[in-house]
C-alpha cells in the first residue's frame, strides 16, 4: 500500500494525512474484495523497516492502527470475514498485540474471506524464524532432516494454512518486493501500478483482476 506520503506531499499535506487516507482506502478495498469473491486479502500495514521512519510518523501509524482495531474490523467481522496478522508481534505494544489476538481467536470460526494484515512484517525475518523453528524440531529428534520438504518448511511460515498468494498488487509505481512473503509468491503474478494506494479503488481492482484473469500461468510447464 505504497505511496501514502508522496499523496499528501502533493497537496501540501503532511505525511500522516496521507496514511489517514490509505486507512479510509483500506476499508474501502477490503468491502470491495470481499464483494469480488476475493477469499484471502493480504495488505502490507508496516513493515520491520518502516520501525526505522520517525518517531512521529511511527506514532501516527500506530494510532490509525489501534483506531482500525478498536472500531473498523467491527464491520468487517459482521461480514463473516477472518481476521489474522503477520509478522513481529514482540515489537508491538502490548495492548495493540492483544487486541490483535483478540480478534484473531472472535474470527477464528468466520467462513468468509480472510483479511491478512502483515504487521510489523518482514519476509527475511520469516524465513529465520521458520528455519530456527525446524531446526530446533530436528534437534529434538521430533523429525528427520529427511521429513523436511515444501510443504513442512511452508508450515513454519506465519502464512501456515493459507494458500501461496496468487497476485500481488504494489502501487505508486515502485517496482519492487521489500521483504513481501519472499517464499509465497514464488509462482504469483505481479501487478504494478502507478496509482497512488489513497486514490487506489475498486474500479481499479476489478481492471487488475480482469488483467490476471487473461494471463497464462505455467508453473514451469511448457
Ligand atoms: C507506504 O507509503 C505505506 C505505509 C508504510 C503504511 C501503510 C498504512 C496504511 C495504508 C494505513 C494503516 C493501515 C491499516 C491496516 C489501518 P509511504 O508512506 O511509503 O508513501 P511514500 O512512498 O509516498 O512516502
């Protein structure tokens, strides 16, 4: 969700206007999503780099983020839509990482799609958690180093139990990955737009899905 602070720049706004922005375009996506038949939404909320912005500007990211848990998942748990987060949760404050378990465990049993926040997420950071965790199995002589495979290693992930991400959407016109779900989309399609994430919406999204739709995926095969 990329390009928050260059929108507000533009308006001679400051920064946290525009991630008050993307927060409204949030909720505005996720309706959409859920509408689109969409079953598993992952949105990229912070970041194990963005701790490095300004204290100021990691206050104000906080803020929109316990606003968003205390009032806005409301309506998106009244939709039957299941709710979980990845990443860090050591690194957040101890009321906003129970208020995220909270609704983790109310969700649990939702049928709907599943909304996915990363949250204090890195995808390296990850990956050495889930080797550490297999590692430590092996050591216990629990498994073999033989049982390790794909799919063992995929349940160490915070993504356990769900499927690898068949498109990933990054606005504002960078071109990168920045530490996103680095093993998951091995085989997913990519999407980049120009589109500022505050003036992303879901005419925007059903074009995407239209465009996915068209692509011949391979998976190696010829
Ligand atoms: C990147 O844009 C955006 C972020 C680091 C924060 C994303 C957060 C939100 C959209 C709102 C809060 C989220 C929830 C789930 C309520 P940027 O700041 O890097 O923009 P720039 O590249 O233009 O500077």
């Amino acid at each position: 969700m990329d390009g928050n602070g260059r929108w507000a720049a533009r308006r001679g706004l400051p920064r946290s206007m525009g991630h008050r922005k993307g927060a409204e375009v949030v909720k505005e996506i996720t309706r959409a999503a859920g509408e689109l038949g969409i079953k598993y939404l992952t949105l990229y909320a912070f970041s194990t780099e963005n701790w490095n912005r300004s204290e100021d500007e990691v206050k104000t990211l906080m803020g929109l983020l316990r606003d968003y848990l205390q009032s806005d998942l409301k309506e998106v748990q009244q939709n039957n839509v299941r709710i979980r987060f990845i990443g860090e949760r050591e690194m957040l404050d101890a009321d906003i990482a129970r208020k995220m378990a909270e609704i983790e465990a109310d969700t649990l049993r939702n049928t709907g799609m599943t909304l996915c926040i990363a949250l204090s997420y890195g995808s390296r950071q990850e990956i050495v958690n889930a080797v550490k965790k297999t590692a430590a199995l092996v050591k216990e002589g629990d498994i073999s180093l033989n049982d390790v495979d794909v799919k063992l290693f995929s349940d160490m992930l915070y993504t356990k139990d769900m499927p690898d991400p068949d498109l990933v959407i990054r606005t504002s016109g960078e071109q990168r990955i920045s530490n996103y779900l680095l093993w998951q989309i091995a085989y997913a399609e990519f999407f980049f737009t120009d589109v500022l994430w505050p003036d992303f919406n879901k005419k925007l999204l059903e074009d995407i899905i239209k465009n996915f739709n068209m692509r011949e995926r391979r998976y190696g095969k010829a």
